[in-house]
C-alpha cells in the first residue's frame, strides 16, 4: 500500500473578480502531496503558488475543481467546519513576522497563545518548551522580539504554528527576508520539524537555493503544475548544503489528467516556434518535438 494523501488537488481553478474583470489565478492545476512529505513550490510572481497555498489552508474558496486534505473535502465544508480546519488541521507561517508574532509577548508566550482550548497552564508551558527546543530555540523563550534576530523570529513562528499539532504545515517566503546562512537554519527547523512529528510540510518560495534543501520541488507556471524536481538518492546522514550549486533534482515534465504538457519558454525559443504548431514523433521510444516546417 502507499503512503497516506496529505493535499489532493484535481483540476483546481481559482477565479479572482476585480471589479469587471477576471483573473484565473489557478487554470485546472493537479497535485498529490503524500502525508510526511517536505516539498517546495516555485514559480514566478503571479504563477499561483500562494493562491495554492492559500486554498490548501482555507483562506480562500476553490472556484471549480477538487481539493481534499487529510481526507476533508474543501468545496463541502461549511464555516464553521473550515474554521475548526484551519484551527487543527494546518497551521501557517509568513513571511513578514508581523503576520507571525506579537511584540509584547516573549517567544515562549507567543508560542502558547493559540492554545487557547488547552485547560493547563502547565500543559501550555511544557507544549511551549518542547516546540521552542525543537526548532532550536530552548534558550530562547524567555525573549522578546526585539532580543531575536529575523531567523530567529521566524523560528519562533514555526514553533507557533504547530502548536495545535497540524497534520500539514505551511509555509509562504519562509526565507524570503534572510540571508543565506539563515535560510539553512530555518530550512532544517522545517526538516527537523518533519522528523520529529511527521508533519507534511509545504513550502512556496523564489528562493531555488532553500528549494534544493527538499527532495521534491513542484513548479508552477501559469497556474498549472508544468515541471516536478526530485532530488537522486541520497546516503543515509546526508547533510543537505544550501551553498552547494551543484544541480540536486532532476526535473521532469508533468503531463496533466488530459494528457498535456507545458513546453518553457526558453525551449521553444529555441525550437523558433512561429505560428504556434510543432511536430511531435515517437523515434526509438523518445517524443521528439520539432517546430511546424522544419
């Protein structure tokens, strides 16, 4: 038998209304996530990773298509069963800390603020500890935001988004305001965080260095999965680098449940595609793609 579905995503379709015009932020998009999977999405500005993002974390309703997590159908759930979802089933981490954390409070403090329905304060602080030590922080919890670096900080709010124990954890620009060597460590919080609890872990970013630390990487172009990184086989106790730029993945083309497939831009440039028409042929069991005339 295979691993459980975490996120199963079947021809999902976003449509956004501005005033009279529509935008399609997501164009029939397909994705399986298995549950205790580390995965990255990238992709350019406006591609529709966040908007995927926030459909899997019910911050925003699929127009057309299905989305199930953990077995929960999305499309079906009413308010209040999509706010008890978003409170038990994942949790969120922001890129800007302000979305994240509260000044005034110490790490430790923020860390519990969402545990609210726990009846112990002792319960609380002992749940606290053991998240804060988890992600590298258990010297830390007695700080303020302003005694914590940005890494950190974002730590801190990884910390605060498993503290109702989501099945899947989510993760926008985690990286996005850090330098390098602060993007490995808040990259291992989340692998160490996966580890530890078996959390699925989900992670959009620009960042292709922090995107090379996970063993599979999803692009999207235009709202629709285009390519599918997956990293070789590793040794047992591989370390992962964030400064190697040696190539990690092999990227693969990913065929839709129609059968089609996004050829990149700068491939067909190369092809000098003119009118929109190519010449596809099976030679010795590869497809091989020529521009129409040629």
């Amino acid at each position: 038998m295979g691993r459980e579905i975490a996120v199963q995503c079947e021809n999902l379709v976003k449509i956004y209304k501005k005033r009279d015009i529509e935008v399609l932020a997501l164009q029939g998009l397909d994705l399986t996530i298995e549950s205790g999977e580390v995965m990255a999405v990238i992709g350019n500005s406006g591609s529709g990773k966040s908007t995927l993002l926030n459909m899997i974390g019910g911050l925003d309703r699929p127009s057309a298509g299905k989305l199930f997590v953990h077995g929960k159908n999305l499309f079906e759930m009413t308010d209040g069963e999509l706010a008890a979802y978003k409170r038990t089933t994942v949790g969120f981490v922001w890129q800007n800390n302000a979305r994240n954390l509260l000044p005034y409070l110490t790490a430790a403090e923020n860390v519990m603020m969402p545990m609210q329905l726990m009846p112990k304060a002792a319960a609380k602080q002992a749940r606290a500890k053991e998240l804060l030590e988890m992600v590298g922080l258990s010297g830390k919890a007695k700080s303020r935001l302003s005694q914590l670096s940005g890494g950190e900080q974002q730590r801190v709010a990884i910390a605060i988004a498993l503290a109702n124990a989501p099945k899947v954890l989510l993760a926008d620009e985690p990286t996005g305001s850090v330098d390098t060597k602060t993007a490995a460590f808040i990259m291992d919080a989340f692998r160490e965080v996966n580890r530890t609890l078996n959390t699925s872990v989900v992670i959009v970013t620009h960042d292709r260095q922090a995107a090379k630390m996970v063993n599979r990487v999803i692009m999207i172009r235009d709202g629709k999965t285009s390519s599918e990184m997956i990293a070789a086989p590793r040794p047992e106790g591989h370390v992962f680098d964030i400064e190697d730029k040696e190539a990690a993945h092999e990227e693969f083309a990913v065929l839709d449940r129609a059968g089609r497939v996004q050829i990149p831009p700068e491939m067909l440039e190369k092809l000098d595609v003119k009118n929109n028409r190519v010449k596809m042929e099976l030679e010795d069991g590869r497809l091989v793609i020529t521009a129409a005339g040629k």
